[in-house]
C-alpha cells in the first residue's frame, strides 16, 4: 500500500536494507547499536532489517567489541562471497576482464592485447565473451551467481528499450554498435544475468569516488588520460557520475585533425595517441610499430634521463606543451562545473605522473577563473590502471544495493493480475 508521498512499504523496506548494507560496506564492521545513528533508523529496524540480510547470507558476524559496561557488542560485515560482479574494460591497448567478490576482491583476471583491427567489433565482443567465460572457469563460479556484467567502453553509451545499450563510438570508428546485444549471442551467462553498459571515464569516476581519492567529495571531476582524453563529472544531482565528452571541446580553431574527424579538439593535442605523433612529427626518436604505452615510456625516457643523460628537447618541448593544453583544458571544466577536486587517471596520465602533474596543475589555475581556481585541487587518482574495471564491476554492484540486495525477479511470461501485484506489496518481507 502506498503512503502519502507514493512509497510502499516494500519501497521502505528496501530502503532500508540499502541503508544498512552500504554502511558496511563503506564502514564496516559495525555493531547493530552502531548502525543506529549511522543509517538513521531505529534500533528495532535495525534488528529487524539486520536478520534479514544474515538470514540471506549478505552479512556475517565478525568479532565483537566491548561496550560501556554491558555485554560486548557483535560486529557485522557485508559478507565476501554472497555476490560477485565483473568488471570489463574495453580500452586503448588492452581488453580487460576481471570477477571479483562482493567486496571488490579480484578472484580472477584477464587481459587480450589489441593490435591491428583492434577496433573491429568483432574482435571486442569476442574477447569479452571468452574473457567471461575464462574467469569464471578460473574462480569455479557457476554463471547464474553473477550479480551482473560492467563493462566500460569509449564513446556515448545510448539505452534503447528493443536493442540494449548502443554504443556511439566516433573515434573508434563504431556507429550505434548493439553491444549488448551481440554479447547476449552466444554468451555463457543466462539472461537473468544483466549488463551494465556505460562510458569508461564514467566507470574510472565511479570507482576513484567509492574507493580512490574522490572519497567524501560532493563536486568532483575524474579525467581519463589514455590515448584520447574523457571526463566524468560527480556531482549531489548526478551521484553516479555523468560522461562528458571533453576531449572533443574545440581548443584550436583549424587546428590539428582529431581521430573523431573534426579540427582542432582537446584530444587532438593531449591525448597520448596525439602526443606521440607530435613528438615523432618534431623528429623525436619514437619507434614506430611499438604499442602505445611503450612508445610512451620511451619518450618519457628520453624527455628526462637517468642520472647525467641528456634529455631530448623535442620530447620536453612536447610534453610541455602537452601539460599547457591539458591545463586549459581543466581550466575548461573549472569555470563550468567549478568542482572541489579534479583527479586524473588513465594509462598515460597514471605514466606521466607527478613529474608531469605540477605543469598541468599551474596552467589550470592561469586560465581558470580566480574564484573557483582558488577552490579546486588537482590530483592524481589513487587506484591505478585498474581503476576502469573496478568501476565498471561497480555498476553491477551500485544496483544490488539500490534493490536493496535482492536479485531481480526473473520476467514473467505474461503479465500479471492487479490483484497479484496487491498482494506482493502486502506479503511479509
């Protein structure tokens, strides 16, 4: 039945359920007295929603803790192996799939090289499908025990209600590609199994903001640096983090050829792909045929030598004028979103490093307006090149809690009487 404000008791007690679950799992262990006033409810809901997730195996005991003068006082956990998800990361250089637990543990991993048609779709779908199948055969997981697929992508993420997730990929050469559509051809998961779709720079966001060094950030943007350059913005009206295709903002009118096809965008100067072209177009030493992350580390190599060795000047030149339109770029972001932190993450921004970051950092703030300038710090994320898959495993996991912990019912064959509905709402839970 519904309240005055349109929820439902079922609604309620899924509330709080998720309340509790995501306090331990950001917070854990916690005893019950100690998930009153963290969650807000009442000691009485939280007995009653606490024996509701130990009797469906999502928490456990861990420990005790002594109290004022009482008896001791049990610890709770969010239980490891109630859940698992998989995490893919469709990137530049690499296909990488991860399983993990309910509390992000990597229990299996991974990766396919990409080279020559490494686009082709394919090729991806392919390596996503084998990569599935081949964690789960490591872990020993039966399929259906998934909680879901992530899997982050490069390009414009579209939902459809007859297709799944399309994929708008211009750089890449994809065209409204049905993704989801074609892993279900011939996957080895069971169709109650779902897939979470969505921009790789939105999944490094999700993951930077629940574990790396966007943490208790309320206005954050999280910058994928790899061969092109993306962003995410996290914000209280977009909690799960919005894609925002930056590295396709004009910074150069008629400037350089972007891989996208128009002139003069931000990724055409600093993504890494564009960064090694510039450097071997200047007569830099790059070696052509070399994967992208090892052309890199050689140019960084060469830009700034061990010990006495003389740095190569072409190399400097473009990493710095790389730094000042990354830094304009930011300053981009700065005047829109005017956000508490920026965090950069990506293969070549994790590559270039804290070297790189204080050039990045002084030209923002020159072009940034004073005001928010004066209030945003500029960091490197914390969970390295895996900080894309962690994410896109999230998002499977982000909508267990949001259901409370509960599985999605399997769709009924026909639709079911008015009456039927009624009575689930009114059924004990």
């Amino acid at each position: 039945m519904a309240g005055r404000n349109g929820r439902t008791v079922r609604d309620l007690r899924r509330a709080n359920r998720t309340a509790v679950l995501q306090r331990l799992y950001f917070d854990g262990p916690l005893s019950r007295f100690a998930l009153g006033p963290a969650t807000g409810l009442s000691s009485g809901s939280v007995s009653n929603v606490v024996a509701d997730l130990l009797a469906d195996g999502l928490v456990e005991e861990a420990g005790s803790v002594d109290s004022d003068g009482g008896r001791p006082r049990t610890l709770l956990r969010v239980a490891p192996g109630s859940g698992h998800m998989i995490g893919v990361d469709v990137g530049e250089t690499r296909v990488r799939v991860e399983l993990f637990d309910l509390t992000l543990t990597e229990l299996a991993r991974v990766e396919r090289p990409l080279a020559g048609r490494r686009y082709e779709v394919e090729v991806i779908v392919d390596h996503i499908r084998q990569g599935i199948a081949e964690v789960l055969d490591t872990a020993g997981l039966a399929p259906e025990r998934l909680l879901g697929v992530g899997i982050g992508v490069p390009g414009i993420v579209e939902r459809t209600p007859d297709r799944g997730a399309l994929v708008h990929g211009q750089t890449i050469g994809w065209d409204a590609v049905p993704l989801e559509a074609l892993l279900r051809t011939g996957t080895p998961l069971p169709d109650t199994v779902p897939y979470f779709i969505d921009n790789g720079a939105k999944t490094l966001g999700q993951a930077e903001m629940w574990f790396g060094a966007g943490r208790g950030a309320h206005n954050a943007v999280v910058v994928l640096f790899g061969s092109g350059v993306g962003a995410s913005l996290v914000t209280p009206e977009v909690e799960q983090g919005r894609a925002v295709e930056w590295g396709h903002l004009t910074v150069r009118v008629r400037g350089r050829r972007c891989r996208c096809g128009a002139l003069g965008c931000l990724e055409a100067y600093a993504g890494a792909e564009s960064l090694l072209a510039r450097w071997r177009e200047e007569g830099g030493r790059g070696q052509d045929g070399t994967d992208e992350e090892s052309a890199l580390t050689a140019m960084l190599a060469a830009a700034y030598p061990p010990g006495d060795g003389e740095a190569d000047p072409v190399a400097l030149a473009v990493l710095e004028e790389t730094a000042e339109y990354l830094g304009a770029g930011l300053s981009d972001l700065i005047n829109l979103f005017q956000p508490e932190r920026i965090l950069i993450g990506g293969w070549a921004g994790l590559a270039l490093g804290a070297r790189f970051l204080p050039a990045v950092r002084r030209h923002a703030m020159s072009y940034a307006l004073r005001h928010p300038a004066g209030r945003v710090t500029v960091e490197l994320g914390r969970l390295g090149p895996d900080a894309v898959t962690v994410g896109a495993a999230i998002l499977p996991l982000a909508d267990f809690f949001a259901r409370g912990g509960r599985r999605p019912d399997p769709a009924p064959e026909s639709p079911l009487p008015a009456w039927h509905a009624v009575l689930q709402e009114r059924a004990p839970r």
